[in-house]
C-alpha cells in the first residue's frame, strides 16, 4: 500500500467518527490494511486499537462500500462485532448449514448460505473457530470489536493463502501517524 493510500484512509475514517461523535483517545493506534492483495477499495480495512489489555481489547472499525474484510477465523480470539452505524453484513462460513451464536445477545442458528444483516446497534458474538468475513452493505458502516486478547500477528487465519494481515507500504509521502504494523 502506498503511504498516501494509508494517510486518505486515515483522514476518511477520522472525518466519519468525527461526524457521528466518536471520539478517538489521545494517540490512538492505527490500523491500516489491504491484506497484502494489493486492492484497498475492494479488500481492505481502517481500525483504531483503542484497548489493548492482556484480557480485553476493543477497537473501532471504518468500513467503506464494495470494501471486504475477507475470509478468516481465529483460534483464541471471541468478539463481540457491533454495527455502530450503517448496515454491515457478515458471511459466516461452515461446513453446516447453520452456525449456533449469538445474536444481540441471544443464541440463534444463523444459515450460512446468505449474510447476516446488522443494522446500527446490533451485534454479533463469533467464538473462536467461526469463519466469517464482512463488508459495508452502506456508504460505509462504523463496527466496533470488543474482544479477548487480540493478537493480529498469529492469531489471524485467512482461507487465502494469498493474504498477509499487514501490508507492506510503499512510502510515497510522509505518514501521518504510525500504524499498529510499525
């Protein structure tokens, strides 16, 4: 990814929290990504670690339309995904027709042949193992995550083998901030 790529991203997320009264931390930290693919309008993701605790973490997500978070699981890692504003949807992927979680608190089967719909408020808790992906059914949606220990260098497995977790960045201008990956 192209440092100006990252520094728009920034500027992009920063003006939606903004107009809908997130307030991010003093020198919040930074998450930027197209997962290695090389496409961030289609594959790609801008987050805000605003917790990091050895049990918890929390973070904030800005999601743009025609932009998917892809295929992926985690072995340790349970989060709560909450649609902050916008519609998201998740794609949960099995082996079986249904996924047993809860949603807004309440355990459901959720069928994996079509999206789960959040609209602003909802939630969805994913207990280690879930495959799912998401991506902004709006303009762009604002997720929150709360979870145990995050722990993006090796607890994050892609059904891509093509997919890193951080990008490598081309600098074409000078960052603005530093990302989580530096």
């Amino acid at each position: 990814m192209k440092r100006s790529e990252i520094n728009n991203a920034i500027r992009e997320a920063s003006a939606a929290f903004e107009r809908h009264h997130w307030y991010l931390p003093p020198n919040p930290r930074w998450d930027v990504t197209d997962f290695g693919l090389g496409d961030f309008n289609s594959t790609g993701l801008t987050a805000v670690n605003l917790a990091e605790q050895p049990e918890y973490c929390e973070k904030i997500m800005y999601v743009k339309q025609n932009q998917v978070i892809p295929d992926h699981y985690h072995k340790m890692k349970k989060e709560d995904i909450i649609c902050r504003y916008g519609r998201l949807a998740i794609q949960l992927f099995s082996d079986e027709p249904t996924v047993r979680l809860q949603v807004n608190g309440e355990f459901r089967d959720v069928p994996v042949d079509k999206p789960l719909i959040l609209n602003s408020g909802e939630r969805v808790t994913l207990t280690p193992g879930i495959r799912h992906a998401f991506w902004s059914e709006t303009e762009y949606t604002i997720v929150g995550e709360v979870s145990t220990a995050n722990d993006d260098v090796s607890d994050n497995f892609f059904r891509n083998p093509d997919i890193g977790r951080f990008s490598e960045i081309v600098e074409d201008e000078e960052p603005i901030v530093r990302l989580v990956s530096e």
